[in-house]
C-alpha cells in the first residue's frame, strides 16, 4: 500500500507541531539574568528541561561569557574541553540531545568565586509529550481527521506544485 503525498505532510507536520508547541524557553536566572552572585542550582531546581528547549543567557556584553564545559571542568571551573565561548551578551542555547550540560562563566574568578554556573539534566522530547489520561482511541481517531483535513487544506497548494 503507497503512502500519499498528503500523509507524508501529514506526518511531518505535526512532528514539527508537536515539538514547537511543547518546546519553551527559559531565560537564565530569569530577571537576575546571567549575573555574579546568584545560585543557578536553586534557580533550576523547579524547572524539567526537554530536548527542543531553549536557555537564554542575558548579560551585558564584554562583562561575562557562556561556555559549554563537561563535568570536571564545572568542578574546576576551567574551560579547557568548552565548546565554544558564547560573548554575545543574548546567548541562545537550544537543548538538542538529552543528558546533563554544564555551562560556566569564563571570566576571571566569576564560576570559581562568583557561582556563575549552572548544571541541568535534559530529558528526551518523547517524554514531554505525553498522551492525556483521559484520552481514549476513539477520541484520537476522530481528532485525526480534523487535523488531517485542516493540514491538507493549508498545505494542499503546496503539493500541486
């Protein structure tokens, strides 16, 4: 049996859906922004993080930096095995693997001295999409439908082509 143009569409788009709509971001140290003196582990403590999320990092340009780091050099507060120095001073971080990121503040004493550090563990983005407990089969199937026809109808010009 062929799969149509209309269900590979289908399929594609609500993937996309499904990861935008669930995906948030989360400004780091929220109004604190990313600065001396505050604890980023209270500041997360409260939060899940999903792959397809994103950290943003607010700071005034030339006064810190965002630096990927791993674990022993979060401990050590050095940059020796970073992945890049962020410097922007709007550093946009989108969580794309599961598993735990350490990030530190490359200048001077701010990680050893000021705590500007921060550690998260990223969960997978199947689990931030879980189904309703009180959906049923039948509620889904007759949600399907719907969606389907509302995506054929916006992307139906799309596939004429």
């Amino acid at each position: 049996m062929a799969v149509s143009c209309y269900t590979i569409v289908f399929i594609a788009t609500l993937t996309v859906l499904v990861t935008s709509i669930s995906a948030k971001e989360y400004i780091v140290g929220d109004a604190n922004g990313w600065s001396l003196d505050y604890d980023y582990q209270i500041w997360a403590k409260d939060k899940v993080f999903f792959v397809g999320d994103t950290l943003v990092f607010n700071y005034p340009p030339g006064a810190h930096n965002v630096v990927k780091v791993n674990a022993t050099d979060f401990q050590k507060c050095t940059t020796s095995s970073s992945n890049g120095i962020l410097t922007s001073g709007s550093d946009v971080i989108t969580l794309l693997t599961p598993g735990v990121k350490w990030y530190i503040c490359g200048v001077g004493k701010h990680c050893e001295v000021k705590k500007m550090k921060l550690v998260i563990t990223v969960l997978p983005q199947n689990l931030a999409v879980a189904p309703s407990p009180t959906a049923t089969s039948a509620s889904i199937k007759s949600t399907v439908p719907l969606i389907y026809g509302f995506l054929a109808t916006l992307f139906g010009s799309l596939l004429l082509i």
